[in-house]
C-alpha cells in the first residue's frame, strides 16, 4: 500500500495538462482582446472619415459663400439653394432642428427642396457629404466701425456625411464675411 502512494509515475503529465489549460485560457483571452480592439479602432477610423467628410463640405460651403458675390448673399436677393436666410431657418425649440439629419433635405430634386426643413447640396467631395448655409445677418458689433465701407455679415455653416451602416457626422462652423 505504501509503494503504491509513493508512485508519482504520470504526476508530470497532470501538471502539464493543467499548464496547458490555463495557457490556453489565456491565449484565447488575448485573441478575444485583440479583436475587440481592432473593432474599436474600427469604430474610432470610422468616426474620423465620416468627421472629415463633414467638414469637408462645410468648408466647401465656405469657399461658396467666399466665392458668392456680396449682393447675392443679401436676404432679400437669395439666390443660392444652399443659402437660407435665419427666418428660414429656425433654430429655436419646437421648430424644426439643423441637428437632427432626418430635416435635411438629401433628394437633390428642386421641386422638393423647399418642402423638407433644411435645403442642403450634395458636395462634389464625396456624393454622401452635403452643406447648407444659413445667413445669421450683420454680425453683432460687426457694423460699428463707421471707417469701414460695408457691413460685417455672420454665416453659420453646417456640413453632414452620411453612408448607410457606416454612420453620421455632421458639423457646423461659424463664418463672417463682409461685404
């Protein structure tokens, strides 16, 4: 009986059994963290583009109402469809939202431009992208130099991306021109 207690023939392969398994353990741990972290990198890579995008075409709305001649921009001379006048344009609670993507018009269709809450131009950056461009008016204290020849008028800018499962950016920038 005491030979047989004594014998630690095949303990060395338990131990090893056991090493494995927990090796194993943690293999399969590492490999679950890493594809987790290749998604959130995903994710975050994603985030970025779709930011990019958006401001893209916000700063392409930039370069139009840059480009537009003063006159043009004035609220009773609109003639952009990418430029809307603050009346027109809503921001304050219980009207229509530039935050909230589902009033924005995305059809592209002139006849149906005016019936969604905000017009917006589908950018020649990427054809997912869009602005839109409200005119705020004379900037506050931006009229009182008596010095200058114009006014100082404020626009803000607001550019969107959007592709389908691959999600929603959208920014808007500030802008004064004076003309």
């Amino acid at each position: 009986m005491k030979n047989q207690l004594a014998n630690e023939n095949g303990s060395i392969m338990v131990i090893t059994l056991l090493v494995m398994a927990i090796l194993t353990v943690i293999g399969i741990s590492a490999i679950n963290q890493s594809t987790i972290d290749v998604m959130i990198s995903g994710n975050e890579r994603q985030y970025k583009q779709n930011f990019f995008r958006a401001e893209a075409a916000a700063n392409e709305g930039i370069q139009r109402v840059d480009n537009a001649d003063g006159n043009d921009l004035l609220p009773e001379n609109l003639r952009y469809s990418w430029l809307r006048d603050d009346d027109d344009w809503p921001l304050v609670s219980g009207k229509p939202s530039i935050e909230d993507p589902s009033n924005w018009d995305l059809t592209d269709d002139p006849d149906d431009a005016y019936n969604a809450a905000f017009n917006s131009v589908k950018s020649v950056v990427d054809p997912n992208a869009r602005f839109a461009v409200i005119m705020a008016g004379v900037a506050g204290g931006g009229s009182i130099d008596i010095t200058a020849p114009s006014q100082l008028f404020e626009f803000e800018i607001h550019g969107q991306y959007f592709q389908q499962n691959r999600g929603r950016s959208q920014v808007a920038i500030g802008y004064r021109r004076r003309f």
